[in-house]
C-alpha cells in the first residue's frame, strides 16, 4: 500500500533541511557532488507520482521506501558513473550519508537490494505469470552465425532485411490505427516522455513552434534514429544439462538453460562484427543546442533497424500526441518504400540515405532518365538543375542545365550538348512529382545544398549513442534482462538530459548553494 508519495517541493525541503549540516562536516566533498545535487534539485518527478500510485494496492503493508526516492537514487547511481550494481549501490548508500540524503533518505535508514529490485519489478508491467518457467525452459544451442566469404559486408554495412514483408505488414497496422499498448515497458517510457522530455521542450531545449492548431507543438529539431549493439553480460553458450560431456562429447547442440534468454546474435556494422545480447534504438531531437534522447525502445539483436524505427516512430507519436513531427533523419537501414509511404501518410518529411543495394535502374519516359539520386538528367546526360518546389501542384521543377546552372555547369552542358532539344528559349522544363517515386522524388530534392544541409543533423544519433555507451558506459551494468537493460538505458537518457539541464540553468546564473545554504553560511 502507497498513501501518498513526497513532492519535488517537500524533497527540496529536505534537502535544505539536511544539506547545510553535511557541508558544514565536509564541504570540499558537497562541493564535489554540485552537479548531481543541482540536477537532483532540478528534476521534478511530480508528473510520474500518479503512475505509481496506481500501481500500488489501495490497502494493506505501507511500503517502507518511497517509489520517487528509489526512483531518483536510481537515477542518482546513474550519474555517478562509478556504482553499476544494485548490490554496490545498496552498499554505497549505507556507509555514504551524502549519497543517502542525495536521494532523499535518512543516512540510518536506506533501501536494501531486495527493495530495489522489488521497485524495478513492480513497474514492469509484464502479463506473463510463468516468467520464472520461462527463465528455466530448456532452448536449442545459439551458435555465432559465420559470413559467407562471397559475401563479406563493407564497413558501415547492415545485414538485408530477412522478411521484407514483416516491415509492409507492421506499417498496414499501424496505418490502420494499431496501438502498441501491451508492452511491459510502456510505464518507463510515460515517466520518461511526462518528467524529462516535456520539461525540455518547456525550457526550449528541444525547439518546437506553435502550428496552426492551437492545442499543437511542432517540432522545429528533426527527430533522427539509429540503433546501437549491447553485449549482454551472459554467456552465448549456455548452460548445459545434458549429459554429453559425462560420455566424452564436448561439442553438442542439446537443449540448454540460458541466463538471458531474451538476447540473441545480431550484427554490429561499426565494428563488423556479431554480438550477443539486444539492440538500443533511441531517437534523438536534431539541430539544437543539446542532442538530447526524446524516445528509448530495446530489441533483439536480431531485429532490422527498419523494424525498429516503425516501432520507435509508433510509440513516440502515442506517447507525445500534442507534438507535431515536421521531418525525421534516418539511415540507409530505412530506405523502404513503405517507410516513406508511411512518413506521407503522417504528414511527416523523411530524410533517408539510399540503400546502395536497392539502388536499381530507374527512368522517365524517353528521352529522359534519372540518375541513383532521383535528380532528371537530359538526354546529353547532364543532371539538370532544380529551380523551385510547386505548392499548389506537388510537384517539383527542373530546368535545363544550359540556361540555370553556374559558369562550371553551363559550359560542361554546352560541351555535352551539340543542339537545344528544346527550341524555347527558356531551356527544357521537367516537373517531377514526389507521389512519382516516393524515395526519389523527394520533397526536399535529393543530394541537393538543402537536402544535405538538413541531413548533417542526423549524426545527432550517433552522438547521443555514443553517449549512453561511452560516457555512461551502459554494458558494464553486466545486467541479463530486457527489464533491466531498458530501466539502465532509461536512467542514461534522463541523466543526460540532466546534464543539459545543469548547463543551460548555470548559464543564466543559477548556484545550487544559493538554493540550499542560509545566507549567513553561504556568506562565511
């Protein structure tokens, strides 16, 4: 049972309540823990207070700790970047007073471990009642899957997509109004979008315009997606039951337990090689001051990206109705032509890279043809020049190289054309419309200044990947659940919203001290 649970306002109290004494002991180690008692003071979590309660039984035991003061020692344990167990958390918070009353409990009374996993527990709202069989079911031996030599993957290259109709399908359901509403994460990701996204967006973090609705926010920042590979901490091998090695068989593929059963092998592009363990997608606000996560969902190592980004994409429209996307940024992985039907569908402006593989031939009616980038090309072969984007018609303008083009491009033409194959004066005019080839007509014309301009905001992603990785170093968590790998990659992402938060508030002159300390003391 939860009565109630403390309000940002009462933790800050608290905070000013207790603070003064400990930097009064000790005040180079306070000092040393700034950043994390300003973010701390920052974080309102008031917004996720209905979420747990109704997760809570309305009678019986009262819980012991409160479910915001797990939560924020969580985030807390996060951003310290040097405890990435539970157990050495629990530890840390019983013999450290300062990490104790950061998270809002009395040094003499912290949390156990079992009341920390109990909390991560509860709020992940699975319907499975057998998970604990499910742990203990025996499945067939995972072996690394080999390349074929014949066809060995480039640098920065993604396997195919195996089933390409599972993508068709996924975006059929989700044009028709499927929701994905059973997903034991959803909780998390409502926290996440209600407490820190939001709060970005109010402070301007995450540039958004009114639109012509009143009741709707438009993003100006596109939103990029990428995914990046997460070793699990488990073995690939499993653990084995049989009795072979007993018979002097040493290499079976019999059936085995496996700590991780949810992980599986998948390829990882950037350093070419496979992995065991899960995919983070997050997406990521573009062209702002911070590149900040908006949306985090976990996969299969095995999952396409394109399978990823139609979830992600799905999932962040449902948990933001109020914004409005104006254009997102993604890879190659992307270049699906119901990908960008969907993105029409929605009103919504893709920026994908061409898949080289998917490439093809693609012409217009003769004389003219199209080169791999969608733009016309004459019938001398020279790229003609894009002149403007009709609104009224959908469609875009193409005009002969020879009368718009620069002093270097008109003087190739006039070198590569014997004749004008139009007798106008004005040069050979061709209109493209987008509706023609959605991945080649693009509204934005392809590889042209704009186009590129645009998408240099997608290494955002990659920025905001290397964070969770890198700077948060998410696999030495060593944890062996989607469970917990989703709530670790959650509390990265809030964390580095924080430090954004921590740096736009110190730029306009805010000092935690001020905040905490009497005046007497701060003046001393």
């Amino acid at each position: 049972m939860l009565k109630s649970c403390r309000s940002h306002e009462k933790y800050q109290g608290f905070l000013k309540q207790h603070i003064p004494a400990l930097y009064h002991a000790d005040p180079n180690r306070l000092v040393s823990f700034s950043k994390h008692l300003s973010a701390l003071w920052l974080l309102d979590l008031d917004p996720a207070i209905p979420y747990f309660i109704e997760h809570y039984s309305a009678c019986g035991r009262p819980a012991v700790f409160d479910p915001i003061d797990l939560f924020r020692s969580l985030v807390l344990m996060t951003k310290t970047r040097n405890h990435f167990g539970i157990t050495e958390w629990s530890q840390a918070l019983r013999n450290d007073r300062v990490l104790a009353t950061l998270s809002g409990f009395f040094p003499d009374k912290t949390p156990s471990v079992g009341a920390f996993y109990t909390f991560l527990d509860r709020f992940w709202l699975t319907f499975n009642p057998d998970s604990k069989k499910r742990r203990l079911r025996l499945l067939t031996a995972r072996r690394k899957p080999q390349q074929n030599k014949g066809s060995k993957l480039k640098k920065g290259e993604k396997l195919p997509l195996k089933r390409p109709s599972v993508v068709a399908r996924l975006i059929k359901q989700a044009l028709k109004g499927r929701r994905l509403l059973g997903r034991p994460e959803r909780l998390i990701q409502a926290i996440f979008a209600r407490c820190v996204v939001d709060t970005s967006i109010s402070l301007g973090l995450i540039p958004t315009k009114p639109s012509s609705d009143t009741n709707i926010l438009s993003l100006v920042a596109g939103i990029a997606g990428d995914g990046t590979a997460v070793k699990t901490a488990a073995s690939s091998h499993g653990i084995k039951v049989c009795d072979c090695r007993k018979n002097g068989i040493f290499k079976c593929d019999c059936p085995r337990r496996f700590s991780d059963y949810e992980a599986n092998w998948g390829w990882d592009s950037h350093n070419e090689v496979f992995f065991y363990g899960r995919t983070f997608y997050p997406l990521t606000a573009t062209h702002s001051q911070y590149d900040l996560p908006t949306f985090l969902s976990v996969g299969q190592a095995s999952r396409h990206d394109s399978i990823q980004a139609v979830v992600a994409l799905t999932l962040f429209r449902d948990l933001h109705p109020r914004l409005k996307i104006e254009r997102t940024l993604w890879d190659s992985a992307q270049d699906v032509y119901d990908f960008y039907e969907l993105h029409r569908q929605w009103g919504i402006e893709p920026f994908i890279d061409l898949n080289h593989r998917a490439k093809g031939k693609f012409s217009l009616p003769q004389p003219l043809s199209i080169n791999e980038h969608g733009i016309p090309c004459c019938p001398a072969g020279q790229c003609m020049i894009f002149d403007s984007y009709d609104k009224n018609h959908s469609r875009l303008k193409w005009r002969c190289p020879k009368k718009l083009g620069n002093k270097k491009t008109r003087s190739a033409a006039i070198l590569a054309c014997s004749s004008d194959c139009s007798p106008s004066s004005y040069g050979r005019t061709v209109y493209t419309k987008p509706q023609d080839d959605l991945r080649l007509f693009t509204r934005t014309p392809r590889n042209s200044s704009a186009w590129k301009e645009v998408y240099k905001g997608r290494s955002a992603s990659e920025r905001v990947n290397k964070r969770l990785m890198v700077d948060y170093q998410l696999e030495r968590c060593r944890v062996r659940s989607n469970k917990h790998w989703v709530w670790r990659g959650h509390f990265a992402a809030i964390s580095i919203h924080l430090d954004a938060w921590v740096d736009f508030f110190q730029k306009h002159d805010f000092d935690i001290w001020k905040e905490i300390l009497p005046p007497v003391e701060l003046a001393s």
